[in-house]
C-alpha cells in the first residue's frame, strides 16, 4: 500500500510540476480582460479610487479595458460590446459582464427566455424518416424585458467574440442610496415597481449561464457583502446615504472572491 501511494504522489508531481515546486500559476495573469457594467465598474464613479478590476490588475497584471459606464443596465452590451470591437479588434482574452442592479431598479419585466411556435420536423429512429409537428423555442429578443436583454447581448457576444472567455458576474445586495429628490433608490427588501425583489434578476444571471453555455461568478452570495447591515456599512461608500457602491475596501473583497473563482476557470482556448 506505501508503494502504491508513493506511486501516485510521484506521478501527480511529474504531471503537476508547479506543485512541485511550491509554485502556482493563475490561469488568468497577464492577459488582457474586458470589463462591461454600470457604475460599480466605472473608473469614473468617486465611491472609490480602487476598483475591483484594479486590484486584478495590482495582483495578477491583468491589462483592463473597461467599459462601464453608470446608470446602464444590460440593454447596454451591445454598445460596450461595440466599442471594444472598434478599439481592440480580436486582440483581448477574455469578457467579464457585472450588469443588473440598474435593470432592478428601472423595474425592468423579468420577461420570458424562449419563445415557442409549432414547426415541421423530420426525425427518424427505428423507422423511416418523416416530418412531424413538434413544438420550437427560440430565444426571446424582446428588448423591453430583462431575459430578453441578456439573450440579445449573449446572442450578440457569442457571434462577434466565439474563441473568447465570457464570464458573468452575479449583482451584489444592495441596500439605500440617496443621491437627490431624483435619485432616491429604496433598499433590497423592497419590490421594485414591477413587482421583483432582486433576488429574481440575480437568478436570471445564473440562468442565463446554462442556456449560454457561459460561466457564472455568483458574487451575490459569495463575496459576502451584505449592506442591509449597519456591520458592513464599513464597506461601502456613506453609511447613511450609499449602501449601493462599495469603497476600496468593499471592491478589495469583491476582487478577491473574483481572483480564486477565476482559478477554475480558462482565460483563453
């Protein structure tokens, strides 16, 4: 039994040989990563200096480009999608996408993922080949709905970018933010004016991985950020009037759930 372990431990360093040598490399260090969003991935919202993406950069030398832009919810893609195209061509590695909250709180309709309509197919096992009618789903392009934006920008992604990494990245809590009379948005644990909690279009991300094949980072639940607590108010920008945009410290926590979750994943193909 002692040599049979030996046996196996020796062949996992001759196959693993960065273990070996104490040594690991990131899968993603130094390649050049897209970063579409809101205001939470915008270089020029002021809630703080540091953002998520910086620290990756800090950390693992990943060259940014960052699209975000403020206040943009997910019928945004295609524009963001398009300026990387006209900027940088096909010469980048990877996508990652951290969109939602806004669409919450425009009460953007959840909407559906397929549409279905009855279509002529021909199939044959066991007997001869013929046509029958069955039932076809197509996926939903219906920009007034929050399905309906995902499909379109992943439809839109998956053609113009298909040899690329694609990752979404799942909307955090979020509790009050209080900018003016005009920007007054009320905290997690209320419907929006549709209807939806949250929690709903926090799914629609993780949902929108299996019907496009793409991976999810579900920060919501695994950064730990939880804003409806005075106790973790120390991690966004004002306690009493930003519970929205985490700080440095809040986009430090952010990167680094995002840094090991990234370790299972491939940057290029």
């Amino acid at each position: 039994m002692k040599k049979y372990l030996i046996c196996i431990i020796t062949i996992a360093l001759m196959a693993f040989p960065s273990v070996a040598q104490n040594t690991l490399t990131h899968p993603w260090q130094g390649k050049r990563v897209a970063y579409f969003g809101d205001s939470i991935t915008d270089p020029r919202n002021k809630a703080s200096k540091k953002k998520y993406w910086s620290f990756l950069q800090e950390w693992l030398g990943i060259n940014p480009y960052v699209y975000g832009v403020s206040g943009r919810q997910w019928n945004d893609i295609p524009r963001q999608a398009d300026k990387l195209k006209a900027e940088h061509g096909d010469d980048f590695d990877a996508i990652l996408i951290f969109m939602g909250t806004n669409d919450y709180n425009n009460a953007v309709p959840i909407g559906r993922w397929f549409d279905e309509k009855m279509e002529k197919v021909e199939y044959g096992h066991g007997y001869a080949k013929r046509t029958e009618d069955r039932m076809r789903r197509h996926p939903s392009m219906d920009a007034a709905t929050y399905r309906g934006r995902i499909n379109i920008a992943l439809d839109s992604l998956k053609r113009a970018f298909p040899t690329k990494q694609i990752v979404l990245l799942t909307p955090i809590h979020r509790a009050g933010f209080y900018a003016n009379d005009k920007n007054w948005q009320c905290t997690e644990d209320y419907a929006n004016r549709c209807g939806e909690y949250l929690d709903v279009y926090v799914e629609a991300v993780k949902e929108a991985g299996n019907i496009w094949a793409v991976p999810v980072i579900d920060l919501n639940a695994s950064c730990g950020l939880f804003p409806m607590m005075d106790e973790h108010a120390q991690y966004f920008n004002k306690a009493d009037t930003d519970r929205l945009h985490p700080n440095d410290k809040g986009h430090e926590r952010m990167a680094r759930t995002i840094m090991y979750q990234l370790l299972a994943l491939p940057c290029t193909f």
